[in-house]
C-alpha cells in the first residue's frame, strides 16, 4: 500500500456516525494509524482503498508486496555449514 502525498499530507475519509467527512492529515499522522491500526483493503470510496480500523479510509494505491526468492543454488549455499569455521 502506498500513500497518496499531496506536499505532506492525505486525502482521507473518516467514519463519523452515521455520516463521512472527507479532509485532509499530515503523512507522519496517516502513517502512525496505519502502523497502530488493522488494515485491510477497501472497495468502498473508489481511489480510497486503504482502511484503517474500518474507520479511516486513505486515499493511495493498495499493492501487495512482492517478495524476491532465492534462486535454488543460492538457497542452498545459505543454507550449508560453513566449513572454515566448523572444528
């Protein structure tokens, strides 16, 4: 997920009641809910897919991060013992 920075700040859209407020947070403050809250990804404002708590919602991209695997040989290198420290 990434955060949409417009000079240091993120449209946002909050829960408020029975009602929604759309305004805008410092990058530093979305961050710190996001790392403090449950995220999960939404489908329910279109361009704000980033949910926090089911209560905020941040404008963004949402992507899952790809992780770089190990070429089979190198995996195993990693895994042998190394033999000049072995005694």
């Amino acid at each position: 997920m990434r955060l949409k920075n417009n000079k240091g700040k993120v449209h946002f859209i909050m829960v408020a009641g029975k009602d929604f407020v759309q305004n805008e947070m410092g990058i530093n403050a979305a961050n710190t809910l996001i790392e403090k809250g449950e995220v999960t990804e939404s489908k329910q404002f279109e361009g704000y897919p980033i949910c926090v708590d089911g209560k905020y919602f941040f404008e963004g991209t949402w992507s899952k991060k790809k992780r770089k695997l190990l070429h089979p040989q190198r995996l195993s290198r990693e895994i042998r013992p190394n033999r000049d420290n072995a005694q």
